[in-house]
C-alpha cells in the first residue's frame, strides 16, 4: 500500500501515542514495523524498495496506511525526501509546549543512557554539540549525527522554522498541526479532526491510554524560567502561522 500519511513530530510530543492511535482505526493498515521505518531520516540509504516493504498489501477493509518518526519533521533532509517520494502524503504534526517537551526529551535521553550530563549543562553544551551537524547532514546522505537526534534539546523547540520548512514543500492543506496537552486531554475529539484530515470515518476507539509517557522528577524553577524566556520569541513566531489555533498557558499568562 502507498502510505498517504505520516507523523512527523515531535520527539517526547506524542508521536507514538497518536500513530498508535491512528493505527487503530479499522480502515488504515498498520505499518509493519510498528511505529514506523524511519526511512526518510536514518534508513534512507536502504532505498525506497526496502521503505516500501514495511507495508502491507491491500485488504478490502483499508483505506490508507501510514508511519510515524519524530525525527522527520527536525532532520533537514527528511522533509525534501518525503515530497520527492510522497507528494501527495498528508503529515501530521504533535507539538508539545517546548520548556515542557525538552526537560522530558533530557530525562529519556538519561534514563536510556544516551545523555550523562546534568540538564542545565546540557542545554549550556547544545550549540557546541550541534555545531555543523545539520550541515554535515546535508552534505553527506549517509551520515548521522548522534547529537543531532539526541541531543537537540533546544533546537527541537523551535516549531516555527520546522514548520516553515514542511510549509516551504506541501500546500497548507497537506499538514495537520495539534497540541499535544489538548490530544491528551482529549483524545476522541482531537482524533475526530484526524479522521476528517486523512478522509476516514469518525470512529470512537476505546482503551486509548498515552504511550512512552514517562515519570521523571519536577524541573529546577531556574531552568523552567531560563526556557520560557528563551522560547517565547520561537513561540510567537508559531502562534503567527496558519493552522494554529492554541497558546500555551504560560505564553496566555504572559499577554494578559
């Protein structure tokens, strides 16, 4: 099957959960690997042959297929192969509020043993770790940036310039955008407005429990008020573009 749609972001925003979701829908067929090939990012060199076989083959009771990387929507060659091989594909991005999403981005990385320094130097050490790596991305295909994917704490925030760049390659109405805390809150009627965006009937699903959700420690209040400093001009910007409709409490908060 031609996979039609594909989750795109963002890392610890709910990508997993809403893939899982959507895979449940009686009329999408779930990608053979789970949650997803990660074709577009890390496993393009495998070829389009390899990223087509993680589908399955047409069934009467499907209608469309699809996969999930967060990974797509911040690797800076991700969104260029996605509309050279799929220009049609619909993308949905989850987007988490950003101060939020890097402590728990920090605490995955610690707790999976990826990351052995302390948030605060972390985010100190960001600009110097990912120092010519999107470049060297670019340049060379093949190559991988461990930083890049698993150190971003920062840069993953910045959701205007990754959107802008999805924007710049897919008409507006192939991108869907929603909040993540409002498809936790909520998740029949946020699915509701997936299943109108992929063509699907709407369908009520039961058993929707969050996936990866982790429990991790409260966030030093310095740290919080160093982010949310640092992310309110990145948020603005987000706020300005079309098909955003939400605010984050704290940036609600901080205009009235």
């Amino acid at each position: 099957m031609e996979p039609s749609y594909l989750v795109v972001g963002t890392k610890r925003g709910g990508s997993t959960s809403a893939s899982h979701w959507i895979a449940k829908h009686p009329q999408v067929a779930p990608c053979r690997t789970r949650k997803g090939t990660h074709y577009f990012d890390v496993n393009f060199d495998r070829g389009e042959r390899w990223f087509r076989s993680g589908f399955e083959r047409p069934r009467p009771e499907w209608k469309i297929t699809g996969e999930a990387s967060p990974y797509y929507m911040f690797h800076p060659l991700a969104p260029s192969r996605i509309a050279a091989t799929l220009p049609a594909v619909r993308l949905i991005v989850v987007l988490r509020e950003p101060v939020a999403r890097a402590w728990s981005h920090h605490q995955y990385e610690v707790a999976r043993g990826a990351e052995d320094l302390p948030f605060e130097i972390a985010l100190d050490r960001e600009s110097q770790r990912l120092d010519g790596e999107e470049e060297r991305l670019a340049a060379d295909p093949s190559y991988q940036s461990f930083e890049h994917r698993h150190h971003s704490y920062l840069a993953r925030g910045h959701y205007a310039e990754q959107l802008h760049r999805l924007l710049d390659l897919f008409p507006r109405d192939q991108l869907l955008v929603i909040q993540s805390e409002k498809l936790f809150a909520d998740p029949p009627g946020q699915l509701n407005r997936v299943w109108d965006f992929l063509g699907l009937e709407r369908v009520q699903l039961d058993g929707l429990e969050a996936l990866k959700p982790g429990t991790y420690g409260a966030m030093p209040p310095d740290a919080r008020a160093r982010l949310q400093s640092y992310y309110t001009e990145h948020n603005e910007e987000l706020y300005s573009l079309p098909g955003i409709d939400f605010r984050w409490p704290s940036d609600l908060q901080a205009a009235s």
